[in-house]
C-alpha cells in the first residue's frame, strides 16, 4: 500500500542508493552500491562554483568482493562527485575491510576502520544496504543449490529475531524453522 496523498509540497532534494549483487565466474560474488544525491535547485559550492539542478551534490561507488560466507576479498570505492575535492581522498581506506565478514556486528567493524575522518559518511551509510543486497544475493541462491540433505541445520537462522515476522515467538518462525519456534505451542 503506498503513502497517503501528501499536503502541497515542493521537491527540493533527490537521494537514490541504488544496490545490486553479481555473481562472478570465479566463485566470488561483487555486490555495488551507488548513491546519488541531487538538487531541484541551483546552488553555490566554493569548489565547483554553480551546481545546476540535477548535477549531483554527491555520487559514490563502492563494490565489496565477497566469498559465500560474505568475507570480503575485495573492495573499490570512488567518489564521482562532491562537495570538496579531498573528499576522494579516503576512497582507499575502505580496504581496510578486506578479510572482515558481513554478519552480526558489521556495522560496528565498519566504524571502527572507516568511522569518522577514515572515512566518508556517505560511503558508510551506503555499506548498510551493500550488505543487506549482499544477503539477498547470496543466501538464496546458496540454499537452492545444496542438496535437500545439506540444508537442515542446528544452528539458528541467521534471520531470527532480525524483525517483527522472524521473531522467535511468531508464525514464520514456526512454518519455517519449527525446531528454532518458542511461542505457545498452539496457535
């Protein structure tokens, strides 16, 4: 269902993050991110004097190479547009991810090599979305490949209790993964 008819507006600001994941040929997978943000309106920066509607304020690029497991091998990340030209100067640093996994405290391990001034706020926001498109990519094509004697774990999924319909307690959880069900045992 979208968004009830909004009061009489103005369009003033565009950002579009766009994520999309890759299977590659050698058994790796590359998943992008690109974010773009844009104005309806010209505006004065310092550096590149005036930015015409629709040229982008800021338009970055990051791809992680991941493995099955999502530990990163590889990563680029480029910065097309900006406020400030030193902003491309930390593109690098995001290559203090490799050999970190996507997983349970991804966003921490983030900060904490490219939190900050090691880093650009935009880029990191972006690493969010990455990894949830990462999930997407891999997971479910992982699982329909393996034979139907390898799927069955003990382990607990790696979704339950990441939201409202994977909690512990709810239906899902119950249809899905029953042994990892802990609401009333009727419904």
């Amino acid at each position: 269902m979208p968004l009830s008819n909004p009061a009489e507006r103005e369009h003033i600001h565009n950002r579009t993050v766009e994520c999309n994941g890759y299977r590659r040929k050698d058994g790796l997978w590359d998943i992008e991110g690109r974010l773009v943000d844009v104005k309806t309106y010209t505006f004065h920066n310092n550096e590149r004097g005036d930015v015409p509607p629709g040229e982008p304020v800021h338009e970055m690029w990051i791809r992680l190479t991941v493995d099955d497991d999502l530990k990163i091998h590889g990563v680029e990340a480029t910065t097309e547009y900006s406020p400030f030209s030193i902003c491309k100067q930390v593109a690098p640093n995001f290559e203090r991810l490799v050999g970190v996994s996507i997983g349970p405290g991804w966003r921490k391990r983030v900060r904490d090599r490219v939190g900050g001034v090691e880093g650009c706020t935009h880029i990191v926001e972006m690493l969010g979305p990455v990894a949830t498109t990462a999930f997407q990519t891999i997971y479910p094509l992982r699982n329909k490949e393996q034979p139907e004697g390898e799927r069955v774990s003990t382990r607990p999924p790696r979704l339950l209790n990441t939201c409202h319909a994977f909690r512990s307690d709810g239906p899902k959880v119950k249809e899905f993964w029953p042994d990892h069900y802990d609401g009333p045992a009727h419904d």
